[in-house]
C-alpha cells in the first residue's frame, strides 16, 4: 500500500509541479506528517523529491527527473487499456483526441509490451453509452468548452422553469461531470459565482474579451464545496412505511442507504417498518406506487391519503372497461 502511494506522490509532483503538503496529504487521504514522512523515503531511495517551507514553499520534483513509459508495471498497463473513452469526454468534443492518446501511449512503449493493449482490448470492453442515448444532447456544450478554454466572456441564454428565457454574460470558469450531467460553473459582470446545468444553457455566443480569473480558483474544491451546500439545503420529505423484506434491497438502489432506515418492530409481524426521504411528496407516491401492495404508507397522511386516491383512479379505468372491448384488442 506504501509502495502505491509514494508512487502516486511521484506522479503528483510530476503532473502538477510544486505542490503543498497540506494539499498532497488531501488528495492521497493521509495525514500531512506522513506525507514529510514519504518525501524523506523517496529521498533516501534515490529520487530528486525535496520540500521547503514557508510562503511559496512546498514538495517538489527537481526539474531533471521525467518518468518514463517503462516504468509503468504490466497490472498499470492493463488498467490503462481497459478504459473506454467516457460519454462525458464525447459529449464535450473530445472524445477521438482521448482515443488518439491511448493509440501514440500505446506506440510509444517498448517493443516488447506493445502487446498489452491487443490482449486487454480482445478480453475487456466497456460501452460507456446507454441503451437509449441521444446523438447530441447538448449542443452548446462545444462552445462553453471553447470559453473554458480561452478565458473568454460570452454571452448566453437560460431556459429556465415554465419556459423563461434569461440572457446574462458570463465568464465561463470550468465544467463538471458528475456521473452523466454537465455543470458550467461561471461568474457575472458583478463578481458573484453560480453553478448551472449545462443543459440549460440553450444559445451561447463567444465575446471578443478575455476575463481574469480570480487569484487561487481551485475548481475542484470549490466543486467539493459546492456540492456539500446544495446537499445541505436539499428538501426532505420523510415517510413511515411497512414493507415487505424482499422490497428493502430495491428501496436501497433506489434511494441509497442512507435514505433509509429500519425501525424496531414491535408488532412482529410480516412487515418491516421503515423511514424512508425523498425530497418531495410527488417523488415518494410515484415510487411506492410502483410497489403496489408490497408497501403500505403510515405518515405522513397526506402521502397516504394521496396513494389511496390514485389507486382508487387505477381500479376504477381498469374496473369501467367492458369485457368485450377487451376481446376486441
């Protein structure tokens, strides 16, 4: 385990040049008096790594040091390979310059292990595409990756909720996959930063002026903490329940574990009661419905109230239609 992490210590200082240890003991998950720890390892071992504190201190590779494709070991190797190009890459414009990168990777090793990629790709694939995928769902994508890219301001259009279409600049700080969905983290004429779905943004026009960014943008962290607020402030919607034991597990994929809550049952009987969140009423009636009479709702009785009426609605066109218009379908 101490062999992979010095090496990712390695590769850190490598691809990214001087990096604190503070930020180093974040990203490998360790604390930072380990991280001293394995740079005087490394340092002991041969390699060029060294560290100075104070204002503009940090860990850092000397700048002689490169390492080469020979030293990646045939499990990186098979890793490597194994990796298709994500939607997210395709959606954003580069996906055959990600594909191009893998084929000159796997060029440029030595003759004798060229054969790795032919063997990983005839016994692993991943089709990183849905079943029911659209052949471009969105379409000003291409263009925010351009302002990312060139610093540039631009103007662009929202759609928003009922249909309202708001047209503001912007300067298009980064953009964010988070599993499937594209989010343009941008800042306005007055200084203030936002998150939006990229999908929203329907027009988008690049502007001739450059922006500066702010001094110390990190978008990474300000993405972990973006995402830490908007959890915060997610609505809640709490529901009581009996279920049968064989629906837990779905429940569980459905929500995630931490939306749901076995409590202690004193009656004994052949249902597990649970505590179950959703954020809205709408989200936990579509649902239980779907498990018929393997759930039954117990609070909050608004819930309730509103899955007895729509199973009322159910039985009712199912009961009103005659047996022979059946027979005729």
């Amino acid at each position: 385990m101490r062999a992979d992490r010095l090496l990712s210590l390695l590769m850190m200082l490598q691809t990214r040049g001087r990096m604190t240890a503070e930020r180093l003991s974040e990203e490998l998950e360790v604390s930072v008096r380990t991280i001293y720890r394995d740079i005087y390892a490394l340092r002991v071992a041969g390699f060029p790594v060294d560290s100075e504190r104070g204002l503009g201190g940090g860990c850092y590779l000397h700048d002689h040091y490169r390492m080469r494709l020979t030293d990646l070991t045939q499990d990186e190797l098979t890793a490597l390979f194994t990796m298709a190009v994500p939607t997210s890459l395709v959606d954003l414009g580069v996906g055959q310059q990600a594909k191009g990168a893998l084929l000159k990777l796997a060029a440029a090793l030595p003759a004798g292990r060229r054969n790795v990629e032919q063997s990983v790709r005839n016994r692993f694939h991943l089709d990183p595409q849905s079943w029911h995928s659209t052949s471009n769902p969105l379409p000003t994508l291409a263009s925010l990756r351009e302002g990312v890219w060139a610093d540039r301001w631009m103007d662009v259009t929202f759609l928003r909720l009922r249909g309202i279409r708001t047209t503001k600049t912007i300067a298009p700080y980064g953009l964010v996959a988070k599993a499937t969905k594209w989010y343009i983290i941008w800042r306005g004429r007055d200084q203030h930063m936002h998150v939006d779905r990229a999908s929203a943004i329907i027009q988008a026009e690049l502007l001739g002026e450059h922006f500066e960014r702010l001094e110390g943008f990190d978008l990474p962290a300000y993405w972990s903490q973006w995402v830490a607020r908007a959890e915060a402030r997610r609505p809640s919607f709490l529901v009581s329940a009996r279920v049968r034991a064989d629906v837990i597990p779905f429940l569980m994929k459905e929500l995630g574990g931490d939306r749901l809550r076995q409590m202690p049952d004193a009656t004994g009987g052949n249902r597990v009661p649970v505590r179950l969140e959703f954020e809205y009423l709408e989200q936990a009636r579509s649902l239980l419905l779907g498990l018929g009479a393997a759930v039954e709702v117990v609070a909050p009785a608004a819930l309730r109230r509103s899955v007895e009426d729509f199973a009322e609605q159910i039985l009712s066109a199912y009961k009103d239609v005659p047996a022979s218009v059946i027979d005729s379908i």
